[in-house]
C-alpha cells in the first residue's frame, strides 16, 4: 500500500504516575484496542481520501502508470452519499420549551450543522464515531457545554450489553514518533482524566461526573456480534475498490501503448531506425515520423521493401471490465452505477423511477437516522444539563433530533405534499409542525412565527386604541350631565 500512513507494530501503553491501578489497566486495554485496529482504519481513511494505490500489479504494467489507481474514488461515494441523506438539522422538545431549555444556544455554539455531518462521515468510515459531552472553560472562549466528536481512529470504549451504554472511554489526542500516547483523556470509574507528557513529564489534571460515562457511540449497522458497529468501506468494498484500480492501469497502460497501429517493415535494411551519427533512434521518433526514406535490402530475396500493419489493441475489454466492477460496487453499496462515473445510461424521467433507482440508499438512510437519533438525542439531554447547571431531567427524554428527509424531493414536491396534508388538518397550519410540512426550513418558520406574532400584537394594540363609542355608553353620559346640574 501507497499513499497511506505509516503504521507501526503495536507498542506498550507507558506507565503514567498519577493514574490508579484501575486506571492504568483500563488505560492498555483500550488503547490496544485503537492500535489493533490502526492498520484497518488507516486503509480506509486513504481510500476515502484517495491516497491509496497499489504496490504491485503485475510486470506488464510500467511503474509510471501506478498513479493512476488513485482515479477510483468510489469509498468516498459510498461514504458522502450516505452521509448527504442523513443531514441533522435540528432538536425538538415536544413536552416543552425547546429554547427555555437552551437547546438552540448548545446547536448554534457547537456549530452542529458543521460538526454532525462531519461526525456522520466517520461514523460511516470506520464504523463507528464517538459523541461526547462535557463541560468547557468559558473564560477560554469554549461553550459551556461542549458537544465533541472523536473518531474510531483516535478512540475507543468498552461496551455493556446491560446498560447498553459506555464503561470506559479513551480519546488519544497525540502519540510520539514510536506510536506511544503522550496525550489523552481517560473517562472511567467518575473520573475524568486528562494527561500529557512534555519532556518526559507526565501531567495529570482530574475532574468528575456523575452517572454513565458520558459518551455515546454513533454505530453504523450495529450487530451483536459487532456492537459498535461496521464500515460502510466493508472488505468486498476495498476489493472491488482495488479491483478497478487495477484495472484503470491497465486502461491507461493500453491508451498509450496499445493505441497505435503495430507496423512490420520487411524487406528493408536497418539504416532507417539510424541517426545520421549512426546512434538508434528512439521508438516515438520512428512512431510518429511523417515520411520515410526506406532503403532497400539489396540481400534480401524481395527487394522491394513492404510494410504491413495489424490493428490496435481495443480498450473495449477493459471499459467492460470496469462497469463490471461498478455494477458489483452498486449492488454492494446501494450506490446507483450512474453515480459512479462509468455509465452512459441517462437520468430517470420520472420522479418516481428516480426514487425507485434510489431506494436502497433511501432505506439504508432510514435505519441509519434511526440508530443515530437514540446518540444524539442522549448527548443532547447531557448537554443541556450541563449547560442549565442541573442534572438530566425524566422529562427530558422526548427531546428529539430532526432530520432531512432522505428522499431529496424538491422543494415544489415537499409543498405540494404538505399543502395536501395541512388541508385534511387545518390547524396543523398554526404550528411548526404544519410549516415543516410545506416546506419551510427552520430559520424561515422562525421568521414567519416571529412576523405572525408581530403582525397579531399590532393589531390587538390597534383595536384597543380605536374602540368606537357605543349609543349606550353616549345616553349613560347624558344621564349623568342632567344628575349634576340642579338646573336642569
């Protein structure tokens, strides 16, 4: 492998002064955990990155045309297509006051329209993300309650089926030249711990929590077997990734080899392949020459001199070979084969052939916005505790994540469907949920909410300031003139 990190033998977990025994022992095991899969998950990061050719592909092919394995991005494709159906957009509280409980501060703070979808991107890649959620230093400019990403790469837990949450948890900020950590933090048994090392000097500063660790797995097809999950770059997706690449060299290796005709001069002597110092001269002068002088062989038994031409190898078999390939990848990824560059065929004419070629991919996103909904919505229960000072609330439990809806339907579509659907429920219209359907995205429901009430608090000021003075009240003020005056 080309292209891809380095990776070293496994190396011991140094002994850290500070750290309990249990500490230390929770420390090797988790970290041996992130390097036995080191190897694995660099592989992946370099096909999806595109950083990965092959070392050896046979004698045949020129050393020059290795790089051009490094075309075949389609882990990236199986990856960002996915991920691109499962947008986060928002949080709800439907027993309550979404914005009392700060939950629109924690998203705008955490920037979590940037850091959910990078956080779905490598949940996808490896298999599995970690979601963290834990208080920050608000005099160094960080949120109160901080929402962190860490990826399989850098970090690992121990799983209980029982609680079905995290023991432990360890996140490796920065290893050595050797592979050793000499920074992480360390979450196990209510401690938080965060440790570094500068100049052979361990630092360890502590701090503690309350309750399950509090960090949450974001898995992709999780199974008992595997519980914390599985790479969207599966095994037959590297194989038939490296399948192709091989096969555009090969492609490459014929567009200039095999594209020219093969000519067979006979009958003719050598000095033709000759530079006038007598040195031979190179194969694409002779190639791509225009006109030649040819010489006679005054031996050779035909004197005259004949040239006869047999055709150019076709790159058709290989243009074959690899829709082949694509076909394989799309069947094993859900990814259509128009997406993945080799294919002629036209778009579907229909909305309804479009999601039809599309509902695999569409199902898969379905299930995985499931799985991932449980994390986020646990993450954001802990951070809004965090962020109000109080511990996690029963109540808070209906707090839910929003999603994009994975069909991709235009904007006219969504209207049309929601205007059918508000219609059969008028009073679906007067809510969030109603403007949703009809295709408003958040920023605008609040907008139209925000100018609804104004509009609504102008008119009842209007209406107090212009009440009319009724008959009534006009003979009741008569009434009272004529009391007062004796005269009358």
């Amino acid at each position: 492998m080309r292209g891809a990190a380095l990776i070293k033998s496994p190396v011991d977990v140094p002994r850290v002064p500070g750290l309990s025994e249990s500490e230390q022992a929770a420390l090797a095991r988790l970290d041996g955990k992130v390097q036995a899969h080191r190897a694995r998950n660099a592989l992946r990061t370099a096909l999806y990155e595109g950083k990965h050719a092959l070392d050896h592909v046979g004698t045949v092919i020129p050393t020059q045309y290795r790089r051009a394995a490094q075309i075949i991005g389609w882990p990236a494709k199986a990856v960002d297509l996915l991920a691109d159906r499962c947008t986060l957009t928002s949080f709800d509280w439907p027993d309550g006051d979404a914005a009392s409980l700060g939950l629109d501060t924690i998203w705008t703070g955490n920037q979590l329209a940037i850091e959910a979808p990078m956080a779905a991107v490598s949940s996808l890649q490896h298999g599995v993300a970690f979601l963290s959620a834990t208080e920050g230093d608000v005099s160094l400019g960080e949120q109160k309650a901080q929402i962190h990403c860490t990826s399989a790469a850098d970090g690992s837990g121990e799983w209980n089926p029982r609680t079905r949450s995290l023991d432990s948890f360890l996140e490796v900020h920065k290893r050595d030249d050797l592979g050793a950590v000499i920074s992480f933090t360390l979450i196990v048994g209510g401690q938080i711990v965060t440790a570094d090392r500068d100049r052979g000097v361990w630092s360890v500063d502590r701090s503690t929590y309350r309750g399950m660790v509090p960090v949450e797995p974001l898995v992709f097809r999780p199974r008992p077997s595997k519980r914390l999950g599985t790479s969207r770059i599966s095994r037959p997706v590297i194989g038939l990734t490296t399948a192709a690449m091989r096969t555009a060299m090969r492609l490459e290796g014929n567009a200039d080899v095999y594209s020219l005709p093969q000519l067979f001069l006979l009958g003719a002597n050598s000095s033709i392949f000759k530079n006038p110092d007598g040195t031979i001269k190179a194969a694409w002068q002779v190639a791509l020459g225009r006109m030649f002088g040819v010489p006679d062989d005054d031996k050779a038994a035909v004197p005259r001199a004949d040239i006869r031409t047999v055709q150019a190898a076709s790159p058709e078999p290989h243009l074959k070979q690899m829709q082949q390939y694509a076909q394989l990848f799309s069947g094993e990824t859900a990814i259509p084969v128009s997406s993945l560059g080799v294919s002629d065929m036209a778009n579907p004419n229909s909305a309804e052939s479009y999601i039809a070629s599309r509902e695999d991919l569409i199902a898969i996103a379905e299930v995985t916005t499931d799985i991932w909904g449980a994390a986020w919505a646990r993450t954001m229960m802990r951070a809004a505790a965090i962020g109000n000072g109080v511990e996690v609330d029963e109540r808070w439990s209906s707090i839910m994540p929003l999603w994009r809806p994975p069909q991709h339907q235009s904007r006219a579509a969504m209207a049309d469907a929601g205007a059918k659907q508000v219609a059969s429920v008028p009073w679906l219209a007067e809510t969030e949920v109603g403007l949703e359907l009809v295709g408003l995205t958040p920023d605008q429901i609040t907008r139209a909410l925000a100018a609804r009430d104004k509009a609504r608090s102008e008119q009842a000021f209007e209406s107090i300031l212009t009440v009319p003075d009724t008959p009534a009240a006009e003979d009741a003020g008569e009434d009272a003139a004529d009391d007062a005056d004796p005269a009358a």
